[in-house]
C-alpha cells in the first residue's frame, strides 16, 4: 500500500515522498479467515474533523506528525516546490512538515471529513513503513 508523505526539505521548504506500507503480521479470525497486519501505530491522539467547502489554507505548517484518513470530499496539498496531490475517501496520507514554510491545503470537492491520527514526535516512519522514496 502507498502512502504519500510530505515533510520538511533541507532548504526550508517542503517536499512529497511516498511510503511502501508493507502487512507483516498475519492473524486469524474466529471463523477461519487470515488477514495482515502493518506495524502497529500508537498515536497521542486522534480527532475527527469537518474541513468546510471553501477552506483554501496559504502556507502553514502540521501542528503535529499526523496521519490524516479522509472520509468524505477532496482533499488537495501543495508542496513548496510546486508539486501538488489530491486524496479522496479512504485514502491516507501523513503530513510531516512541522517547520519550515509549510504546505498549501485547499478542499476541492467539500465538505471534507477526516481523521488527524497525531503521532509523538520520535515516531520513526522509515522503521514503521517498508521503505521511503522520492515521488
């Protein structure tokens, strides 16, 4: 599973990379069934949050490492070096700018629902996901 992530860059800005989600742990049901597993994930916190249809953010930055998981609507971020992504319903992505200039965030198609699952500052993404790359 793919991940897109975007955290600082060296030059103050910021850039988007893509996460490999990898399912390690197998369990099983009650009724014979098998399913996988990422790394478990211990956020501080989790909260829910209604985005309203005209929100166009300029620069800012994550208040925290967080995960976001979009329930409903369009979602769209810029990155400092022009580049921008859109998510739609079950999608996920981790913003992890927390200095620097920031991001753009702007909803497309809203209202927008999402879940910011915070992580603490120490979580260690590359030790979490199966590998990091440039997208």
């Amino acid at each position: 599973m793919r991940i897109i992530r975007f955290s600082d860059a060296s030059d103050g800005g910021s850039v988007f990379s893509e996460l490999e989600l990898t399912f390690p742990e197998r369990d099983f049901d009650q009724f014979g069934g098998t399913y996988q597993l990422s790394k478990a994930l211990n956020p501080t916190c989790a909260v829910i949050v209604d985005l309203p249809s005209e929100l166009d953010q300029s620069w800012h930055v994550a208040p925290d490492r967080q995960f976001v998981i979009l329930l409903t609507g369009c979602l769209e971020v810029e990155t400092t070096d022009g580049q921008t992504r859109r998510w739609n319903p079950g999608d996920i992505f981790m913003a992890d700018d927390t200095s620097g200039k920031g991001h753009r965030t702007r909803v497309v198609d809203g209202p927008v629902r999402l879940v910011f699952m915070r992580m603490p500052a120490n979580f260690d993404v590359q030790s979490w996901s199966a590998e990091e790359r440039p997208s």
